[in-house]
C-alpha cells in the first residue's frame, strides 16, 4: 500500500514539473511582443522577438531610449539641449547632444551640403512649425540663406571643446534623430536581452536577428499615391531601410501644398519626388541619406547614389518609379 502510495507521488511530482519546465519553456521561448507609441511627432513602433519573461524589460529599454533622444535634441522643446544651443550659441563637448552635432557635421559633408539641420529657419519662414504656410518673397530667401550652410554656422572651438552656434542660425535635428534613436533604443534592447526585433520610427525602419520561425524579414514600400505597396524588401540581415516624403509634413498656400524638405542650397521645398527609399548598413544613414537625395535635383542625386552605390527607389512627381543600380538588388516591385 505504502509502495502505490509512494509511486503515484513520483507520478505527481514528475508531472507537475513537466508542467512547470512546459510553462517555463513558454516564457522563455522566442515570441514576437509588439507595441505602438506616440513619440517624436510620430508613430513609434517596436516589435521584439524574446522571450514572454524579458518582453516587458525589452520594450522598455527601447522606448526609454526614444524617450531620451526626444529630452535632449527636440527642437520644441524649451527644456531640451538641442533648444539650450540654439538659445546660448555654445554647447560642451561632453553633452548629450554633442555626438548627434559631430554626426550631423560629417553627413553634411557626405552628401554634398544637401543634408543640412541649419534649414530650421526656412523651415519657420514657411511656416511648418507655427502650421500657417506661407510662401517667403525672394528678398527674404536670400536674407535667410545668410543663416543657413552648415559650414558657415556651426563650428568647433577645441580651445574651449565647444560647439558653437553663428548669431541669428537655428538647427532643427529632425532630419537625423529618427535613426540616431533607433540605434540608441537597439543597444538598449540588446543591453535587455534581445537581439532579434523591428524598430519603426515613421517609416525609419532598423531590423536585426533571427525572427523566431526563420522567415525572411519582409518590409513593404508605401505606395503615397493610395498608400498600399509599391515595392518589397527581404533581408536575412541586419538592415536600414528610411523612407522621405512630402505626402505627411506640408503646409498649403494658396491650394498648391509644398513639402517640408528643403533644397539648403536654393531655400525652396524640392519637389522632385513624392517619396524616396533609401536601404543603408545604418539606421542613421539611411535616414540622413534619404533626406538628402529628396533634397538633390535628380541629375545629382542619382550621380551622387552611384559614387556611393546606394540602393535608393524613388517614385518622382510625375509618378515615375526609378531605381539606382543597387536598388535593383533588393528592391522587389509590386506594381
């Protein structure tokens, strides 16, 4: 009797532990946890392949990362460095914000002057941050590009290990603070445990990792015209892929709608594009890149694309979709 008593024990015991290692292998196994927030004037969106028990630390550690970039380079924000350097005219070298000027000073001489954060004041004459377009006289154009040019308005005093900032310039980091989150909130997750997931900053997009079933990450252009796919991209790598448009930031006059991409060289909004894709190595060069080639007239860009063979897809004004040479290697049209 004490010998059936004892055996069903051990039955009992064995079960609840294949139970408990069943539930244990639950939490533990690889799972896509997804979630959406509302940050940095856009839609945020961060899907990590982990572990039920490190999902809720992995999100976390991501939008922390958002969270921070948005203190100390938001060009609204009062309290913000990035708003402290364009009030004070200097800015130490061991700040925050340092890392992002230094960035923005090497891409701006990457492409060309056409990537260039001191558009902030064309940007306010338009009116895309007081959201009443205007359209500046050609008088005040050529006043305001005495306070644009990268070149002419930011400098580094190693004197003082300084950045200084030209009296009457303001810098608008917008162009750069997507992918430079991105990267940020990826160290963050990998520092959590996680080194498989999608960061989505507004179509600024940053994938790395195994997905748990061994799928191919796949990643859909957006048509502007009817917003469904214009193309598809597959990636068993770590990959950038950013997207620039005028179809979400414009301001309207006089019924005609002008992008918020500036041309830094001539002070208009470029319009030789709805929308341009840019895949880089980076989440960072993929979103400064992306920018400056919307900004190029064509005939540079596209020079400009195969010095560096980068992989670009634009779809122009006239609805003409191109593709640079490198872009024909990932790039899968659907239309």
């Amino acid at each position: 009797m004490k010998h059936r008593l004892f055996k069903k024990i051990i039955i009992l015991i064995a079960l609840l532990l294949a139970g408990w290692g069943i539930l244990y292998f639950n939490k533990m196994r690889p799972r896509a946890f997804s979630e959406t927030r509302i940050m940095m004037d856009t839609m945020v969106t961060i899907r990590a392949n982990v572990g039920e028990a490190k999902s809720e630390s992995v999100l976390k550690a991501g939008f922390s990362a958002f969270e921070q970039v948005e203190k100390f380079a938001s060009f609204h924000l009062a309290e913000s460095e990035l708003s402290t350097f364009n009030n004070t005219r200097s800015l130490a070298s061991a700040s925050l914000l340092a890392e992002m000027i230094e960035i923005a000073g090497r891409y701006h001489r990457l492409t060309n002057s056409y990537f260039d954060p001191t558009f902030a004041r064309l940007q306010k004459a338009y009116g895309f941050y007081d959201k009443k377009g205007r359209l500046p006289s050609d008088v005040e154009l050529k006043e305001l590009l005495a306070f644009t040019g990268w070149q002419d308005q930011v400098d580094f005093n190693a004197e003082s290990g300084e950045y200084q900032l030209a009296s009457g310039a303001l810098i608008d980091l917008g162009g750069i603070a997507g992918g430079y989150a991105i990267v940020r909130a990826a160290n963050a997750m990998k520092n959590a445990g996680c080194n498989s997931f999608l960061i989505d900053d507004g179509g600024d997009i940053w994938v790395e990792g195994d997905k748990p079933d061994n799928s191919s990450w796949k990643i859909a252009v957006r048509d502007p015209r009817d917003n469904s796919s214009l193309a598809v991209v597959e990636a068993n790598e770590p990959l950038a892929i950013s997207t620039s448009g005028n179809y979400e930031r414009f301001v309207r006059v006089n019924g005609k709608d002008f992008g918020h991409i500036m041309n830094p060289l001539t002070g208009l909004p470029a319009d030789f594009y709805k929308s341009v894709t840019v895949i880089a190595s980076n989440p960072i060069a993929a979103d400064i890149f992306s920018t400056a080639f919307y900004a190029m007239p064509p005939e540079d860009g596209f020079a400009w694309a195969s010095e560096n063979s980068l992989a670009i897809l634009c779809l122009t004004s006239d609805d003409q979709v191109k593709m640079t040479e490198a872009g024909k290697k990932w790039f899968r049209l659907l239309k």
